[in-house]
C-alpha cells in the first residue's frame, strides 16, 4: 500500500481501546505510554473507544484523567456496534426490533468468523480509519495493547496491507485466566489461533511481568526472543512527597489504613474485613480504621455484593462515614489530583489483589513510591511479589490466613508509628527503580528501532 | 381479551410491565420482578405459561396476562405441513415403488425423502424461531390501554419478547423500553453503582 508523505518525527498509531476519560482497568498504562513517546518526540495517534461506550456501557468516565494526555497526542475515536451491550429496545436496529433471533444469528456469525470479542466492530472502524491516516501521513509503527485484543487482530491486519511492523503489549491477558491460572478458552477456540497469527507477525511482545512472559514464551517458543517485560511502574506526578508527620500528630486519633484502588468481587474481601477486625483487637490497633478509596467494580452493577462482603451494607450511600464496629468506611472515588493527599493521610497501605501467581497490580508501583508501610493481602507468590521483595516496608501475610494477616497489620502498625524520614527515603529508593520513564525506556527504544529501520 | 389474574391495587407508584415468554424464565427474571415489587412499583407481567408465577401473582401489587397458546401455529397450518411434507409424498412413494416392481426406484426416493424431510424439520425450526416473536407481536392489542394504565417502564425479559415490548413501546412513547433486568423506574440507583458518570477513580492495573 503506497502512502503520503513521511513527518519528521516517527509516527506511532497507538491502539487503545480504553484510553482516558476511561477510568477501565490498565488505562493508566495505556496514558502513561502514550505521554512518554509523545514526550520524547513521537508523533502519536490513538485509536480509542467511542465516549458514548465509556458512559453507556461502562457507565463512568474520568474527565480529570483526560486533561492528563499529552496535547500533541491527536486521539480518534472509531465507531463500535455495541450490539452485545445495547438495552434500549428504541435503539436496536429494525432487524433486531423485528426478527432479534436473525439478528442474533448474524451478530454471532461475525463472532464466530471475524473475531471472537463482541469489540469486533470496533477493530474493522479502528483499521479503516487507519488506513486512510496512514494514506494521508503513513505511521512507522503500530502499538496495540489489551485487552480487548481485537486491537491486536487490527494491528496484524494493519500490518498485512502496509508493511508497518507492531508491537503488542498484554496489559491483561489474553488466553490465560488470571484468576484460575488455568487456559481461558477451550482447545481449538479462535483466541488461540488468533494469538499464534499475531504474535508471529509481531515485532516485539509486551509483558507486565515475567510470569506471564514465561507463560507465553512456553506456549509460543518460536517468539520467545522477540518478548520483554515492561513492568507497570508509577507516575512521579500522582505521589508526591509525604509529609513527614508521625501518625500521632493528625487530628485523628487511630492509624488509618487504607486501600486504594478499584474494588472487585475477585479480590478476598472478606478474609480482609475478618483480619482487620481481629488485628483491631490488638490494644494498638483498637482504634484504627480502614479506609477505601475507589470505586466498588468496574461496572454499574457490581457495588452490591462488594458492600456486603466488607460489611458496609447492601443499599447504603456511596459514601458511608458510618463504620460500625467494623472500622471499615467507604470513601468513594479518588480524583487523581487527591491522590497524593490520600497518602499523605494514611499511615498503613493494604494491598489487595485477586487471583493467582500471574498477577501484578499497577497500584503497588505507587504504593511503594509513597514510602509507607505496606500490608499484603493476596494469595502468596503472586507476580506482585516479585517487586516487593526488597522493599523495607513491606508486611507480609504469606497467603490470606485471617492470623497472619492479623499479625501483619499489627506489625506494619507498629512499623508506622515510629517510621523515620531516613526510612521513608529508603523505601522511596527501591521504587525508583519503577519510575514509569524508566520502566517505558526499553520499549521507546524498541520502537524507535523498528521505526528508524523502516 | 388475556386472562387477567389479579388487578392492580394501589396507585402513584412508578407502573413496570415485564414481558416474559420464556416457558421456564431464568432466575434472574423473577429476580428482578422481587425487586422491583421491593422497591414499590406495581408490577405488570405478560407471559405465555403462568406455571412459574402463580406464587408472584398472589402479590396485591402484581397483574399476570396470560396469553395462553399464542404464537403456536395454527392447527389448519400443522395439518398443511403434515401433508404436504409427509403423508402425500409417502403415498405417492408407495404407488411408485409398486409401479416399478424391483423396487429399487422406491429405496431410493424413500431416501431422497428422508434427507428432505430431516432438512424441513431444521428449516422449520429455523422459521419457527424467526417468525413466533413477530407473530407474538401481533398480540399486543389484546391488551388494552384502559387495563394497562400509565406505563413507565416495559422490559423484555428474552429474545422472544422483543418485538412485542417494541410494539407497546411505539403505544407509550414516554415509557422506559429495555432489556435490562437491573433498573427500576424511580431507582436510578437500583441497578447502577452509587458511582456518578463522572466521577473519577485510581485505576487498579491488572494483571
């Protein structure tokens, strides 16, 4: 495919489903690496998903998160059916209105025969529009992450008509369920072929961290060179410096633990809600409370079940400031220009995360970054370990026994009450390490080579 | 005119019709007519088989329709198609494999037409599945706007209730029409997370 005249600076076309105002899993990432090639002279274009999926679908948007993207950065956002997710019955197509059997019959062929994530559609407009950008002013290099991973079946098929080399980064995956550590698809279900195809055309794979890469360097060894991992690291704008006053100084009287982030039914809320009250009976803990910070799921209808495990009631406010005898409270969402007041004010960070071994969070990154004790609540040897290790602050429950969570709290209380500034600054220095700019270093790099050899 | 079960008793309350054709609905159907009885709306629901609501319809807030047999085919339509597909050509098989004594024509077309038949048995089913919702479309006269009252919501429970919903949505322009089984009119927060639209949230990255 012959195309229009070259820019100066390399031209990245930078699949991202979710990018902000989304506030979806990841998209932290996804802005992250969009900033950092713009700030270092990429011409970058994003393809997103349409804002009208973001509110109808999705049901939230980040608006603050938006002003975060570069202006350099130019965003497109190509259409989607969103046949899967569409309710309102004044809304569906005539076929649908009329005949909603064949309508779903089509809608399943185009599953079945196209690509297996109900964001097909989304794929077809993204690989459109890129083609007549690409006519217009061509790209150097595509980068596509996911999920959805129809953003990498695009990226293939971009690659198959104009030549342009493309990098996939697993933000999530795709054939290997997270939670279960077990395949996500059946033997012979499209996502496999899907991933073979396009991680044999890929120029460079990208993982979050080595358990998945080894995962899917076992799976596909013929592409093992072409993977890296690229860790999720953090972002200097969000954690500012702590301030340096001892717990006991703050108009509140106990430790304040806290967690930070999206809450969701895979996580183990309840051995949490059971370990912080049996580490309240501790005379030193007695009056701490737990403090939430985040949204409860990712989607309209998750806050139910997620209530009642913590035990803040079913139908409650958002925002309880009544904790019973719990010591747990809600305290809604975050803004990301809080975000530094939320660890300024809290003494005790718990880390909760789902799932198994391959499991990273993006939230530990900052976590360490604030140079506060750390509590983990998660299943032992999870991916997330592997950056904690090392870190001086950090209390470990080796797995999600109620007593040992318990005596971790405990322990990371005490640790909280006389921790000093040369302690903070110490913990601070291992997270250096995952400063966000330095962690998306080898991956400009590894562009910036494919697009200069083009 | 439908059966009608019970009548409505009080008024003010936000006014829901479900419509459910399912013969067995999923849970999550009933599931969803309990809360929206929880949450004080008065509760219309349409269905084909009563079997699974009998319980709900004691409820002095509930009105069940019952549209017994609608959408079948008609019984002048099966006989049609039992001729046509199976007892006239059997006959004529039978003449024609005496006519041609060995009888090896009739083994054949005996095949020819067993492979047809199996064929008309998965088009049938086929058409079946595409024309009952729109026949059962047609049904929505039977319920008049004098015994629906006002409505404000009108949700299609399955696939199979959909152009019915459709055609009561065109009748009540101002009416909810959906498909979700997570909203009461009046409850905005009853399906939906406390979270406004625009709120912002720190983003957990996962893995």
């Amino acid at each position: 495919m012959s195309a229009g005249p070259r820019s100066i600076n390399p031209r990245a076309l930078y699949l991202s489903f979710y990018f902000p105002p989304s506030r979806a899993s990841g998209v932290y990432r996804g802005l992250a690496t969009a900033n950092h090639l713009a700030a270092h002279g990429w011409d970058v274009t994003v393809l997103a998903c349409p804002i009208r999926f973001l509110h109808e679908v999705i049901g939230s948007v980040d608006q603050q998160l938006a002003t975060a993207i570069d202006p350099r950065i130019t965003v497109e956002r190509p259409d989607l059916n969103q046949f899967s997710w569409e309710h309102d019955l004044r809304r569906f197509s005539w076929l649908r209105r009329t005949m909603p059997a064949l309508a779903r019959a089509v809608h399943n062929i185009g599953q079945r025969h196209l690509f297996p994530e109900p964001y097909a559609t989304w794929g077809l407009s993204a690989l459109s529009r890129s083609l007549r950008m690409h006519l217009r002013r061509p790209f150097d290099v595509v980068l596509a992450t996911g999920n959805p991973f129809v953003s990498f079946a695009t990226a293939w098929t971009f690659t198959r008509i104009t030549g342009v080399p493309y990098v996939v980064d697993y933000r999530d995956s795709w054939t290997l369920n997270l939670f279960t550590d077990e395949a996500a698809f059946p033997d012979g279900h499209p996502a496999w072929r899907w991933e073979r195809r396009v991680l044999r055309r890929a120029s460079a794979s990208v993982f979050v961290n080595d358990a998945l890469r080894s995962w899917h360097a076992e799976r596909y060894p013929e592409v093992a060179p072409r993977m890296m991992v690229v860790p999720n690291g953090w972002d200097p704008d969000l954690v500012t410096e702590p301030d340096d006053h001892p717990p006991h100084s703050r108009p509140h009287t106990g430790l304040r633990f806290g967690y930070l982030g999206t809450v969701t039914a895979q996580q183990p809320l309840d051995q949490l809600a059971a370990a912080f009250e049996r580490a309240r009976q501790a005379p030193e803990l007695a009056d701490a409370e737990l403090h939430i910070h985040g949204h409860l799921g990712f989607f309209r209808n998750s806050p139910h079940e997620i209530r009642d495990r913590l035990g803040l009631g079913a139908d409650g406010p958002a925002t309880s400031a009544d904790h019973g005898a719990s010591g747990i409270r809600y305290r809604g969402p975050v803004s990301k220009t809080d975000v530094a007041s939320f660890y300024r004010e809290t003494d005790v960070l718990v880390f909760m995360a789902g799932g198994g071994r391959y499991v990273t969070s993006g939230k530990i990154f900052e976590y360490m970054a604030s140079g506060r004790p750390i509590v983990s609540v998660h299943a032992p040897g999870i991916a997330a370990t592997e950056v904690l290790e090392g870190y001086p602050l950090w209390f470990n429950g080796n797995g999600l026994d109620i007593d040992d969570l318990a005596r971790a709290m405990i322990a990371a209380g005490r640790s909280a009450r006389c921790l000093t500034p040369e302690h903070r600054l110490l913990a601070q220095r291992h997270a250096d390490t995952y400063a966000r700019a330095r962690v998306l270093a080898p991956l400009e790099e590894r562009l910036r080579t494919l697009a200069t050899r083009r | 005119m439908a059966e009608s079960v019970q009548a409505p008793s009080s008024t003010g309350r936000s006014s829901v019709l479900l419509v459910s054709f399912h013969r067995r609905p999923r849970p999550r159907v009933h599931r969803y007519a309990r809360r929206a009885l929880s949450l004080g709306a008065n509760l219309t629901v349409v269905v084909l088989d009563p079997t699974d609501w009998r319980e709900l319809a004691e409820e002095p807030t509930v009105r069940l329709y019952v549209l017994p047999g609608a959408g079948r085919r008609p019984p002048w339509l099966v006989t049609l198609e039992n001729r046509v597909v199976f007892r006239i050509p059997i006959s004529m098989l039978a003449v024609a494999g005496r006519l041609s004594g060995d009888g090896r024509f009739g083994r054949i077309a005996t095949r020819i037409l067993g492979v047809l038949q199996r064929w008309h048995g998965r088009i049938a089913y086929h058409i079946d599945q595409i024309s009952r919702p729109l026949l059962l479309a047609g049904l929505h006269r039977r319920l008049s706007d004098a015994e629906l009252g006002g409505l404000d919501q009108i949700v299609a429970a399955d696939q199979l209730a959909v152009p019915f919903a459709c055609r009561l949505a065109r009748r009540y322009p101002h009416a909810i029409a959906t498909t979700a089984l997570d909203v009461v009119p009046g409850h905005p927060g009853s399906g939906h997370s406390a979270e406004s639209p625009t709120s912002p949230r720190p983003v957990l990255d996962r893995p």
